[in-house]
C-alpha cells in the first residue's frame, strides 16, 4: 500500500461512523436546552432599546442548525463536502448593531459545534458555567459614565449668552451650531446635569424657542 492509499485510508475511516436517528435527535435535544438557557441569560441581561423576539429565535435555531452540520460531517465524508459547499455560498446581510449579540450569537454556535460532536455533558456544563458567569459579570456593571446632548433653538442673537452661560460648565462641550436668518440651533454634549440650573434659566428666557435633552447609551 502506497503512502497516497495510507492517507485517503485514514481520511475514510475518520468519517467512517454511522449517523442514527437516535444520535440526531439527541444532539437537537441538547442543543436545544442550551439554546434556551442562552437565550433566557440574553432576555434576562438585554439592555438595547427594544428587544425582538426574532433574535432569540434565531439563537435557537442556529444552535440546533450547527449541531445538524456537525453531525452530518462527523458522519460521512461525501456529505461533509457537499455541505461545505452549500454553505459556502450562504452570505449572512444582517447588521447587527451591539457587539454582546454577535457573541450570543457565537456561544450559541458553539454550543451546536459541541452538541453535533457527541460532547453532551460538556456542551450543558459549558453553558452554565459561561452563563453564570456572565451574569456575574453583568451584575459588577462596567458601564461608562452616562452622558447627555443638549439640542437648543434660539433667536440668532441670543446664541452668544448661551454660549457664555453654558460654556463656564466643565463637563458641558459645544458639538454643532448652525444658524438661519433670524435663528440657531447649538448641540452641547453634558457629561452630567451640574448645568441644569443654568438650563432651566436659559429654557425661561423669551429668545430660546425649544430645548431637548437627550441620554446617550
């Protein structure tokens, strides 16, 4: 036996195993439960403006589809290829706007991956362990300081009183203004409200027209 025929030998007897029923529905199962405790610790720690149901379908469903993958290429050779070359025409368009959803995204196929390779214990223990500790995680809240925009409308020659008055705030920074023939709108980004006493006066005044403040995530 050439050592071409030792090679393509050992490739057949990698992918030599039988693909039951059983196995299947066993790696859906436990893809499944994993799924589910994924998405319950997404519901549970969303914190984005509205939360869609679509998305945490769509956990589910590509933790079972990858442990379906998995299983198939474990099984047989032939259809591993025709698989790669399936997916290999797939093109996913879909933005996704918080970078911690891509990473559901990612743990859920990873639990598939370990689901369609026969890992059942290890793929639920996982789960757990990365789920309670991204919940601990979540609870020390490494969130960033909140800040503000402040939109005002103004008469055009008011602007400049505004500006002195807002401008002696240290946390308070001019972003944009933009004027008309008889108007102006300044944009100011406030760190905190230690300016909202000098934006109450200023929201009084007879030349300020209209005053939004806004929370930046």
């Amino acid at each position: 036996m050439s050592f071409l025929d030792m090679i393509k030998k050992s490739v057949i007897d990698e992918f030599s195993g039988s693909l039951s029923t059983f196995d299947i529905l066993f790696s859906l199962i436990i893809a499944f439960i994993s799924a589910i405790i994924i998405t319950i610790i997404y519901k549970k720690t969303y914190t984005g403006v509205s939360y869609t149901k679509s998305f945490s379908l769509s956990i589910i469903l590509l933790a079972m589809v990858t442990s379906l993958v998995i299983r198939t290429i474990n099984s047989n050779l032939a259809l591993s290829l025709g698989m790669v070359g399936a997916l290999s025409i797939v093109r996913f368009r879909t933005a996704v706007k918080d970078p911690v959803d891509t990473i559901f995204m990612f743990w859920a196929i990873t639990a598939g991956i370990m689901s369609g390779a026969g890992l059942y214990l290890v793929t639920l223990a996982a789960t757990l362990i990365l789920g309670v500790l991204y919940i601990i995680s979540y609870s020390m809240n490494f969130k960033a300081t909140k800040k503000y925009l402040l939109v005002i409308k103004t008469d055009k020659d008011y602007a400049e009183v505004i500006h002195k008055t807002l401008d002696k705030h240290k946390h308070c920074e001019l972003k944009t203004e933009s004027y008309q023939k008889d108007s102006a709108e300044l944009t100011y980004e406030l760190a905190n409200k230690d300016a909202a006493k000098d934006i109450a006066k200023i929201r009084d005044k007879e030349e300020v027209r209209s005053i939004h403040l806004v929370s930046i995530d």
